[in-house]
C-alpha cells in the first residue's frame, strides 16, 4: 500500500525525522491559508501517488500566500503526468503547501528489503533529486548500502558510515545519523516495504530534511496497523484491484488479454506460464484463494468480465477445499447474473469434478472444456486471437 506525501511526512514527524513544516488543502483558498499561517516563500506540491512531478509540472514555488493560492489554483484539477503515472495521468485533488527551503545539497536515501540477503538494506548517495535506477546503471559507485542485522537491527556504525557517505560532517552528520536511525524506526514498527527520501536535503542555515518522503507498505502486515490503513486514497488505485481487495482475492493486471481465473498462487503462476507457452499473454493474475466461495467466483468473475481488454476467460481450478461442484455454482451464478458474452475455457481436477462439469454442461453456458492444462491454454488462447478453438 502506498500513501501521499504529505502522510509519510507526518509519520516522518512522529519518529522525529526532521521535515519542513507545512499542511495540505484542497483548495486554492486553503493553501492561502496555509501559506499566511507558514509566512514567508512556500512550495505548492501534487499529492499523488507517484513521483516525479517536479518536471510534470506539480510542484511550484511561491512567494508569498497569493502565490501560494495561485499555485494551488494551477495543479488543483490538473492530470498529473509523470512516468510514474498511467498514460491517461491521475487528477490532482490535493496539494501540499510547505515552507520552502534554501537547498544547498540534494542527496538520497532509501531503505527496503533485499530479498537476496534475507534483510533490510539502507542505500545513500550524494546524487539526490535524480533517478536511483539512473543512478544505479550509470554510477553505481556512488551508492552506499548497509545491511541491518536481523536481531541488532541498523547500528550507530552503520548509521556513521551511511552519513559519511553522504559527504556530512559536523553537526549535519550529527542530524544525518539521528534522521537515518528514526527512519529506520519508521521502516520497521510500521512494517514498511520502502522508505525513500529523495532528496534528502542539506539547507544553506545548515539543516539536514526530508524534502520529499515516499513510503510503501507491506500489505500483509497491514491488518496490525489500522492507523496506516486508514491512510489509503483508493482514488490513487486501479479501481478493479480496489474491487478485487474487497473480497480478498489475489488480482493483479497484465497487459494480454486471456482473463485467467485460478485457485491457489502456485497453478496461477502455472496457468500465466502455460498460457504464454500456448502463444497468448494472460490479461491478469488472479487468485481466488484456495477456500473460495460461490459469491468469490461471481466476483472474481464479475472483475475479470469488467476489464475490456480480456477476450477469452481460462478458468483453471483445482478442487481441493474448494469443489468443483461448489465452483461450477459460482460460474453458473455469475454468467447469468453478468450475461457474459465472453468465451469460456474451463479445465477442472479434484474433488466433485465429474458433479461439476456436469452441473456446467446441463446449465447451457457456451462453456468450452478443456481435457488439461495445455488444452484449456491452447483453447483460451485461439478465443483470444478471435479464432474458434
Ligand atoms: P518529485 O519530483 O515528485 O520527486 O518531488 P520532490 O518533492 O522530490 O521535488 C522535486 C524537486 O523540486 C526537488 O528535487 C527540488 O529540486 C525541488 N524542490 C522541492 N521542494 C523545494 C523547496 O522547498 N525549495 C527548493 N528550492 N526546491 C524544492
Ligand atoms: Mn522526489
């Protein structure tokens, strides 16, 4: 799960990670307001959920509280477009209004999980305010990494060396190494998957901020922290993966256009393999879970059927807690229920299989069968392509 800007920064505040003061409204008269209650040049921000919107054009100086409203009044409504973005963009709705601040240096950091080492990682580098995938390809050199002890967690040292890395001496390592150990307090009590301060800034009066804060979070820890669930914009999100998470299934989008339907993560990731194999791109991953439910299906059904770009639908299950009996009810139901036009390629094993396809066979949906894996694929795939199977 992903937050604004103007959250992570307030999470920030709470572990003592220095940012600058500021506030978010949602109208040009608001971020007035603000700027008066600020005094003094302000920075008007997009809050969206992606970055880069500096040269997208979402985030502007002004002078003084007139400015301030001005601003507001230019990215308030816009489509903000960043590489980050949709193609189609994401409509602003709310800015930031923050003191500005005299940079004198832009740096980075960032901690997240490094799957290879089986830890947390800390990166710094003095190349801030650009891209770290840019920076990582062209000058790796100027990347410092730690990696946290699993029990010890970050220590001082490495906090130290971290700082150092950053080119920070004297009072500003001081306030380097006390901002990267709150961050790292954030990351871990709130199960972050991502923290990224880029830039993190080093002012001319001498102070060391978060100019900007980006933080992810791992949605499987989510259900200890309602605080942070109760952040979530779900106008930032696709809406049919909002759709998908109200009745706990798996989904994610692809670019093809087979509309896989499958229970259990493993023959999902099977089924998007074997459709490629049979020369089709699968629309999606979507896992049902392996105790789905009748209503389950016809959601499940009713998210893929709503998605244009599927063609054909593969359904792929294995009966084990879920039946096949129980499962050809949940198909039955939601093709009536939709009126689906979309041609249908079901492969089934396991519990009540023969119950089930018989269910479907008598229900007079244009389903076609599939004797196995490689067939259902092989089938779905010619729908997609407009051909008969
Ligand atoms: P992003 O483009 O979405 O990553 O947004 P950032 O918050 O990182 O801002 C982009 C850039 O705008 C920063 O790298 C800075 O160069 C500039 N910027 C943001 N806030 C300030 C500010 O308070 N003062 C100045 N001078 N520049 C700022
Ligand atoms: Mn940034």
């Amino acid at each position: 799960m992903k937050i604004h800007e103007h959250q992570a920064k307030s999470l920030l505040r709470d572990f003592g990670v220095a940012v600058p003061g500021g506030d978010v409204a949602d109208t040009p008269a608001g971020a007035r307001a603000i700027a008066q209650r600020l005094g003094g040049k302000v920075v008007v921000k997009a809050q969206v959920h992606a970055g880069g919107r500096g040269k997208a054009g979402g985030i502007k100086l002004a002078d003084d509280p007139a400015g301030a409203e001005a601003a507001a009044r230019q990215i308030l409504g816009m489509r903000l477009k960043t590489p980050q973005t949709p193609p189609e963009g994401i409509l602003v709705r709310t800015v930031m209004v923050e003191e500005a601040s005299a940079i004198d240096r832009e740096l980075y950091l960032s901690i997240t999980l490094d799957r290879g080492r089986s830890t947390h990682v800390v990166m710094a580098s003095q190349a801030g305010g650009m891209e770290i995938e840019e920076v990582a390809e062209r000058t790796p050199e100027k990347i410092f990494r730690e990696w946290t002890h699993p029990a010890l967690g970050l220590g001082d040292f490495q906090a130290r060396r971290l700082a150092f890395g950053l080119g920070l001496t004297g009072d500003r390592l001081k306030q380097g190494v006390a901002l990267i150990r709150g961050l790292f307090a954030l990351y871990l009590a709130r199960d972050c998957s991502l923290v990224e301060i880029n830039p993190l800034v080093v002012t001319k009066d001498g102070r060391v901020l978060a100019l900007d804060a980006k933080l992810n979070f791992d949605d499987n820890a989510l259900y200890r922290h309602p605080a942070v669930v109760a952040l979530r914009d779900v106008h930032e999100e696709d809406p049919l993966d909002v759709e998908a998470s109200k009745y706990s299934l798996n989904y994610i989008k692809l670019d093809g256009n087979v509309g896989c339907m499958v229970n259990g993560a493993g023959l999902a990731m099977a089924t998007m393999d074997i459709v490629k194999l049979a020369g089709g791109e699968p629309a999606n991953f979507l896992d049902v879970g392996g105790g789905a439910s009748p209503e389950q299906i016809e959601n499940a059904f009713r998210i893929l059927s709503s998605d244009p770009s599927v063609k054909a639908v593969f359904i792929n299950v294995f009966g084990g807690i879920l039946r096949v009996d129980r499962l050809a009810e949940g198909v039955i139901a939601a093709v009536r229920t939709l009126g689906l036009t979309l041609p249908v390629v079901l492969r089934a094993e396991g519990t009540n299989v023969e119950l089930g396809k018989k269910m479907l066979a008598e229900s007079g949906l244009a389903l076609t069968m599939a004797d196995d894996m490689a067939d259902g694929a092989r089938k779905a795939v010619a729908f997609a392509k407009g051909a008969r199977a």
